[in-house]
C-alpha cells in the first residue's frame, strides 16, 4: 500500500519487500555463479564471486532504499524546572 505522503510502501509489507529483493538479488547471483562453475568447471570461484557480489547488491539496495525513507523530526526537549 502506497503512503500519500512520502510514495514508500507503509508496515510490514515493507518490510517484506525489502527482505525478498535482497534474497532474490543474492541468490539469483549465487545461483548463475554456481551454473557458471559447472559450465567452466572451476569449483566454487564463480560462485564465491556470485554470492559476494550478491551481498554488495543486496545491502547497495537496501542502503538506497533506507536512505530514501523521510527521517522523523526532532522534537525539542523543553527545560521544565520544579
């Protein structure tokens, strides 16, 4: 569900999506690595390869997406003197 107010997708789905983009991202690498080392057989280098750069993207998307949410505004503490 969409926010009016700031276009990011509001509670747990959210949250969801993220998980399931940063899953998809890092298997889908992790899974043409592997394919890449039988077709070549080279052990497990592409697949090493694959799944860190999987974790770059991953964690790249995240941050970017994070970093896109507005940050709450700071309320200021009076001094309340007894």
């Amino acid at each position: 569900m969409k926010s009016p107010d700031h276009g990011t997708e509001s509670g747990a789905g959210a949250f969801m999506t993220w998980g399931w983009q940063f899953a998809l991202t890092l298997g889908l690498l992790a899974w043409s690595g592997h394919w890449m080392d039988e077709r070549y057989e080279t052990r497990v280098l592409f697949t090493l390869v694959g799944i860190f750069v999987g974790l770059f993207g991953g964690f790249y998307n995240l941050f970017r997406i994070v970093s896109q949410l507005p940050k709450p505004e700071k309320k200021e503490k009076k001094n309340e003197s007894l």
